[in-house]
C-alpha cells in the first residue's frame, strides 16, 4: 500500500515523520510514495490535515487521510505520537475501512466579469467585506431569503461545524449528516435590517447564493486560506458530490471527540 507522510516540519513532527517512514521502509506491505499514495498521513495539527487534504485535493477521490497529532488533540487528527507502532500494525492489517465526511463546493463570479473560480471546502467558506459590513442578499434554492448586513457569513461543513462555526454561534453537526450550515459572523439587526439571526441548515437539494452589495469588496476564504479578494459578484454553495474519506481502524464516537476537546472530564455527579 502506498502512503504519503505529510509533515508540518515542527520539530516533534519532523521526528514523528522520520519513525514511519523508518518503519513504511522496513515494511513488506506498505511504501512510500509521495505523489500517488492511498493513505496521506497528516503529521501536525488540524491545520496541517487541513493543507494535505488540499495538496492532495485532486486525487481526493482515491486516498484515505490519517491524522496523527503532535500538538493539541486535533478533531481530524486522532492518533496520538506515541501510537505510530500501533497505527503500523493498524496500515499493515489494512482491508480499506473508511468512513466519509461531506465537503462543500464554493463556485464564486468576478463582477468584472473574468472567469469565476471555484474551491472546495473540508471546513467552511467565510465572506467578510474588507472595509466597512457586508451587505449582501442571501438566496436559498434560488428564493430571496434575506438580506444580510454585518461582519460576514460562514457556510460549513458538519466536520468543520466544530470550528470557525462554533465560534460564531453555530450548532455542531454530526458528519454522518449531508448536510451544510450557514451561520452569521455578527450581523446588524435593528428596526431597518433584519437577517433570520440563528444558524441555518440545508438539506443536500438545496444551495445557498450569496449576491454582496454591488462594488463591496470582500475577502472569500476557504479553509485557512483566502481564495479571492476581489470584487465579487456572487457566490454559491453546495453540499459537494465528493467527500473526504478517512481510514478507520478504530472507531471514535463523533460525540466523545467534542467532549474530549471543549468540555474535558465530565462528572456524572454520582
Ligand atoms: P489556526 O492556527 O488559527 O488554528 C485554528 C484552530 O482551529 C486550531 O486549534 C485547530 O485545531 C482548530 N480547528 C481546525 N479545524 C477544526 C475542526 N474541524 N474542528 C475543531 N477545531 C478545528 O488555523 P489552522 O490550524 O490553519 O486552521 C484553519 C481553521 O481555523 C479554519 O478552517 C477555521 O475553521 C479556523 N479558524 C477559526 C477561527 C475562530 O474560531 N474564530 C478564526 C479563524 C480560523
């Protein structure tokens, strides 16, 4: 089995790096392949996972991610360093269990009318304008829903629901779920403006388009980079056809891993 170790060269992750690949070398079943690998095992943070998803972006359909974390436990990132023997053992006895997680399509229009540009996202896509609110109408499966004025917008997907999403008020979404999140990055509401004021979800028949105020300029990003600045004419978002897949060798309920990162023990009180 081919795999690729992507490494986000801090020091503890650069000796997690040299000791699988040590033990990829030495093994009969598993090799080292950079450029065409099965498995990408991210070595890092979830910023790390985050840029090997999308320096692997375009062979996505045909490898499965692994994270190992060498800072803070990570939410895509699960193993621990000390267990790179274990995930070896785990590589080696392979017979390709996954689960998926749903991603999101951005499709964005220039208003100068040069061709648009479209991404794909693991965790979200934020709209924000560079100076001043963003004022822009939101449409659902094409309806006018309302028109938004205030810092910005977040759309996600339910894996990336745990982070940027959080943090602005939006509900946490179980990746078994298809489905993407809208949710507002302090928006204005008062007599004149008026937005819905809660995060919203869709179902995979719909899309949202988000149409700014004309010559606003904005910054569209996706993930931890920005992929335009701008003047944008709309942009449009989608539950992708294509999902993220992670090999699964052992099973981590979704709803342990948020209470392992934001609430810690929990006292059953008894
Ligand atoms: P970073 O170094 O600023 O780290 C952001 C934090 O988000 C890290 O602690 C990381 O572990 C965590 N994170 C990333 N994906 C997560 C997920 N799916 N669930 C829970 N936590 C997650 O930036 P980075 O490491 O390059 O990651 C980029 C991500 O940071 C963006 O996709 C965005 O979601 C997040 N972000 C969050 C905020 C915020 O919460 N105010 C602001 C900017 C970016």
């Amino acid at each position: 089995m081919k795999i690729a170790v992507y490494s986000n060269l801090k020091e503890a992750s650069n000796r997690v790096s040299a000791s699988l690949i040590n033990k990829i070398s030495k093994s009969n079943s598993l090799e080292i392949d950079g450029q065409n690998p099965e498995i990408v095992i991210s070595v890092g943070g979830d910023g790390t996972l985050l840029s090997a998803f999308h320096h692997y972006q375009d062979i996505s359909d045909s490898i499965r991610m692994i994270g190992i974390h060498t800072g803070h436990l990570g939410f895509y990132t699960d193993w621990r360093d000390y267990e790179v023997q274990e995930l070896i053992d785990s590589l080696e006895d392979d017979n390709g269990q996954s689960v998926t997680y749903p991603l999101l399509d951005i499709k964005v229009n220039y208003a100068d009318g040069t061709p648009g540009d479209t991404a794909l996202a693991l965790n979200e896509s934020t709209l924000r304008q560079i100076n001043g609110s963003l004022v822009a109408d939101v449409f659902i499966k094409g309806q006018l829903f309302e028109s938004f004025r205030g810092d910005g917008l977040c759309i996600s997907t339910p894996s990336g629901s745990t982070a940027y999403n959080k943090s602005v008020g939006g509900a946490i979404i179980n990746p078994a779920l298809n489905a993407i999140q809208m949710a507002e990055i302090s928006s204005i509401n008062n007599r004149v403006f008026r937005t819905l004021g809660s995060p919203l979800i869709i179902s995979p028949d719909e899309w949202i388009k988000i149409v700014p105020n004309t010559n606003a300029r904005t910054i569209l990003s996706c993930d931890h980079q920005v992929v335009s600045t701008k003047t944008i004419s709309s942009v449009e978002y989608r539950i992708s056809s294509r999902r993220i897949a992670f090999a699964q060798y052992r099973h981590r309920q979704f709803w342990h891993r948020v209470t392992n990162s934001f609430i810690g023990e929990v006292d059953s009180g008894d």
